[in-house]
C-alpha cells in the first residue's frame, strides 16, 4: 500500500473528525465553561489577588488564557487518541482501510483543530466576562485578548533576539515530541500526560543533581553562536527520534500489552 495518498487521507480525516465530533464539543464547553467562571471570578473581583486595580483584576485572566494554549501545545499529542474510550475502538481505528502513517497523522492534524476549539472558547469566554461587566455597571472593563496584547507589548516581546525565540521554539518541539512519544509509548490514554510529565521532572531533578552547582543551563549571550547553532541542532534532532519512536509504537498499538505499546 502507498504509504500517502491525499484523497484516502481526505477520506479518512472526514471520518475521524466526524467520529470524535462529540470529543470536540465536550471539550469547547469544558473550556469555556471554567474559563468563563474563572474570568468572571476574577474581572468581578469576586476573587481579588493583589488589590482592587486594573492589574489584579486581568492579570490571573491572562495568565489562563495563554496557559491553556501553551500546555496544549506541549501535551497535547500525549491525548490525541484519548478520545478512544476502549482497546476495541483503537483496534477498529487501526482496520480502517488506510496506511498507518495516514492514521497517526490525522490523529496528530487533531490537535491543530483542537488548538483552534480552545482559542474559541476562550475568545467566547472572554465575551461572556466583557459583556457581564458592563451589565453590571463597570465600564472601566477590558478584554482580557487586549489587555494580554498590551502586557506583551510592554514587555517588549516583539524585540525579543532570534536566539531567544529559536530557543523557544526549539524547546517547544522538544517538549512537544515527548509527549507525542508518551501518549503512543503508554497504554492509558487518560494518564499517557501524567507518566510523560513525571518522567521529564524527575529527569530533570536527576540531571540537576548530577550537574555541578555553577553549571547553570541557560541561554548565555556569552556562549559563541555555533555552539548554540550545535545544541539547538541536537534538540531538534532528539525530537525527530521521538516523533519517529511515536510512530512506531502507533504501528505496534495492535499488539497484546498492559502497559505500553512495545
């Protein structure tokens, strides 16, 4: 069998997306609805941080809206099959009259779509908090979208160097890829994110022990540009490995296991 074929994967992208419909609206209502509360908690001041000015009110708001969005990015792969509520339902999927590559990318396209469903919701929830505000007499509300974009702009986020945000997004596709191994290496995929995220943090407690206490790992302005260029090449090539390893265990996710797919 071809391993692509864009009108068989068209076909198949139409059936999945149509099969994980119900997923798709569960999860936008989950969203809005506990980013509708929390914004209205906070813009309301019925939950109060810091004080009763503008900051205090959209700040935790802020800090929600691009929280949802930024983990999303980095586990999102490790719950692309979550939607599959049983073994059976993986093994139909895997009998669909399409090559695995097909399949695993569609099941991956799903988080793009998935994305796009939170950044509605939270633009809806948004809505809902700006609209309540004014009813209630406080015209001094904002949307928490513009008061983010001038918090950025403060910040001068705009003017951050390309070796800053190459490291970003480098680390974004590192982080990203692990937990696209995850979500196909472990069986569960309910708790696929869990073992991911205890694996990374107790790598991270071993490897800070081990390291000497001067050795700090970050991005140094210091550091000569091909050396950056070599450890930025590395990442993104352990990323391709984990992509691929993802892939692999997507293959063998019809063999008899109980707890990964290897």
């Amino acid at each position: 069998m071809i391993q692509f074929n864009i009108h068989r994967f068209g076909r198949l992208a139409k059936w999945t997306f149509s099969f994980d419909k119900t997923y798709y609206i569960k999860s936008f209502l989950q969203i809005f609805v506990m980013a509708a509360l929390m914004f209205v908690a906070f813009t309301t001041r019925f939950f109060t941080l810091t004080g009763a000015n503008l900051p205090s009110r959209y700040a935790p708001c802020a800090a929600i809206f691009m929280g949802v969005l930024a983990v999303h990015l980095m586990i999102g792969p490790a719950v692309m099959f979550y939607s599959f509520k049983n073994r059976r339902e993986d093994q139909n999927y895997m009998m669909l009259p399409a090559s695995n590559l097909e399949k695993y990318l569609v099941r991956y396209a799903g988080l793009i779509i998935m994305f796009f469903i939170y950044a509605v919701a939270l633009l809806a929830s948004d809505l809902v908090q700006y609209l309540l505000n004014i009813m209630i007499g406080k015209y001094d509300t904002v949307f928490v979208l513009s008061y983010l974009a001038d918090r950025m702009q403060q910040a001068s986020i705009p003017y951050f160097s390309t070796r800053e945000l190459v490291a970003v997004a480098v680390t974004l596709v590192w982080l990203n890829s692990l937990y696209a191994l995850g979500g196909t290496f472990f069986r569960s995929h309910k708790y696929a994110w869990v073992f991911v995220t205890l694996i990374i943090i107790l790598a991270a407690m071993l490897m800070a022990w081990m390291l000497p206490k001067d050795n700090v790992m970050a991005l140094d302005a210091d550091n000569p540009l091909h050396v950056i260029i070599i450890g930025d090449a590395i990442y993104v090539a352990w990323a391709m490995l984990n992509y691929w390893l993802a892939y692999r265990c997507f293959c063998r996710s019809q063999v008899i296991g109980k707890f990964i797919n290897w």
